[in-house]
C-alpha cells in the first residue's frame, strides 16, 4: 500500500509526505522510519534554498502526525522509539521554519513539543537540536541570558561528548548569546568550537538538519559575534571569508552572511559598499519570499545606515530599494 502523497510547498516545489492510514493497518518496521526519514530530508533541502516557509510548517507537522500514528504499530521497542526520534525531527524542523519566519509564539510551542518527543525518543541529537534552536530564539527575543543557558543545555547532551561536531555547534551558540554581554566569554566561546571542529574526522553520518554547519557557518557565527562586540575590522574579514566558503545552495545562509557583511562595513564607515552588499542579499533571495529572520539583519543594517549616514544619497536611495523589496511577500 502506498501511504505517500506530496504536498506542493510555496513557489510550485513539491516535497514527499505521507498520508494517513487506511484499511487494515499494517505493522510498521525500520522501512517505514527510513520512508518518513526521506521525506524529512527532502523538507530540509527545501529550506535550504528558500528558509522558513508556510510549505515546509505545514507539512513537517503532518510529517511529525503520521510518525506518531506509526508509532501504535511499532512492530518493536526500537522502532517505536525511531519513531518518537522521527517525530521529534519533524516538529523541530517545523519550529524551525516559524523561528526563521520570526513566528516566536508558534516556534516556542512547537518545540516544547519537540523537546517532549526527543525525550521519548531517548535522542540525544533531537535534544540538541531542539536546545539549538531555543539558544537562537532566545537571541531573537533578546533573551540573552536564556540563549546562553539553552547553548549550556545543548552543551549537556550525551551526544556532545561522542562527536565533537555537535560540541562545536553548541560552543559557537553560547559564543553568540554571550557576544550581547561578555566579550571574553563570547571569544572563549568562540576558541572551544573552533577547537571542537577542528576534532571532526569524518562528515556523518548525521541528520539532514546539521548539513548547514562546519567551517563555513563557524566563520559566519564568527562575524556576527565579532560585529555584536565590536570588532568590525574582524567581522567585516570573517564574513568574507564564509561567503567564500558556504555552499551556493544555502541561499538563505549566504543572503544571512551578506547581510552581516553590510552591517560591518557600514560600521566602518564604508556606506557606498555597505550598502552594495546589503542590496545583493535581496539579489540572493530573488524569486522566493525573504525570510523574517534575513529582514531583521537588514533591518539592523538599515536602522545602523540612517543613524550614521542619514543624509547619504546612497542611503536614500538603498531605503527605496528597501521599501520595494519588503513588499515582497
């Protein structure tokens, strides 16, 4: 029987899902939790082009339901708890797509959710990943003190001391709670995921949702935190060099990057290419939605621009090209 339907996610892609049951349930094995996994890694590839989208928070959601559904008919213990993992995945990914789309309350209730599923899960990785993102959207509240904790959190898991992959991503998360209130602490920070990464042996395998971090997210992490404690020299060099580096695919992650590559270099006074830079992260994001999270950096970018060269025609003219662009929906 074939349980799969697709759901056409926003700009026409279409991502594989599966429908509910019906007739006769059958009992479910690992085939089914490697058919929900391939469909989880489909949604991930979708927002790495586009980011966070009603498409992908719809349907990872469903996703996160037909793997519960499998779950009472678990042929065994083991891919029972696969499938609260998959579960978890699913929810995380959809908290993920409302925490890019700057949609707080919804990401926040979605992973308590995840948090709840990793643990029945008994998944350290879905753990990790769920303290993740309550480290980013707590940045993004302006909950420093919370991101910090939430990174400490993510630090705790069990799978931190196997890989030293995810120790560094845990480490580059505190690194930027701490760049809002303590600039040791931040480069401190900053010092142990470079270490960490620099341990990593092999790629994998590992989930779908880590294919955006090694080098060139770590360099990137590195210019936002450079730019928060002020180092713009640095932060401006760092932000090169991950452009350099991440892959063309990450659209989103580069337009990110581009963005903080804008707010260095005004910072440094340089308004005519801060503002060349600022333009080309629109460029990057042609023919999709741009995600909430890209428009508060140039957001931060503008209000930084309009404070320092308010009289500037090219400022005058990148706020209209601003104006045009935010209508975009």
């Amino acid at each position: 029987m074939d349980r799969r339907n697709f759901l056409a996610g926003a700009g026409g892609t279409t991502v594989a899902v599966v429908a509910p049951f019906s007739g006769t349930p059958p009992r479910v094995g690992t085939s089914d939790v490697i058919r929900l996994r391939s469909g989880l890694d489909a949604l991930m590839a979708l927002d790495d082009t586009k980011g966070g989208h009603e498409g992908l928070e719809k349907a990872a959601p469903a996703g996160a339901a037909e793997a519960l559904e499998m779950q009472k008919l678990g042929a065994t213990q083991r891919v029972r708890r696969r499938l609260f993992s998959v579960a978890a995945d699913y929810t995380a990914t959809a908290a993920w797509s409302a925490l890019d789309a700057h949609r707080g309350d919804r990401a926040h209730a979605l992973l308590g959710r995840a948090l709840y599923l990793a643990g029945m899960g008994q998944d350290s990785i879905a753990e990790l990943q769920v303290w993740n993102l309550y480290a980013m959207l707590a940045n993004q509240r302006g909950e420093h003190a919370d991101a910090v904790d939430s990174a400490m959190a993510a630090q705790a898991t069990s799978v931190t001391r196997r890989d030293p992959f995810f120790a560094s991503l845990t480490h580059a998360r505190a690194a930027v709670g701490h760049s809002n209130s303590d600039r040791q602490a931040a480069l401190r920070s900053l010092g142990y995921a470079q270490e960490a990464l620099s341990k990593v042996v092999s790629a994998g395998p590992r989930p779908s949702w880590t294919a955006f971090y090694g080098p060139a997210e770590l360099t990137a992490l590195t210019a936002v935190v450079r730019n928060r404690i002020g180092d713009f020299a640095e932060a401006e060099a760092a932000s090169h060099r991950a452009l350099s580096a991440i892959p063309r695919q990450f659209r989103r992650n580069r337009a990110m990057a581009t963005a903080q590559l804008a707010l260095a270099q005004v910072r440094r006074g340089d308004v005519d290419q801060a503002c060349a830079s600022a333009s080309a992260a629109f460029e990057l994001m042609e023919g999709h939605p741009i995600p909430g999270r890209v428009r508060s950096r140039l957001g931060d970018f503008y209000r930084c621009l309009i404070t320092l060269a308010p009289d500037a025609a090219v400022a005058r003219e990148w706020g209209d090209r601003c104006r045009s662009e935010w209508s975009r929906s």
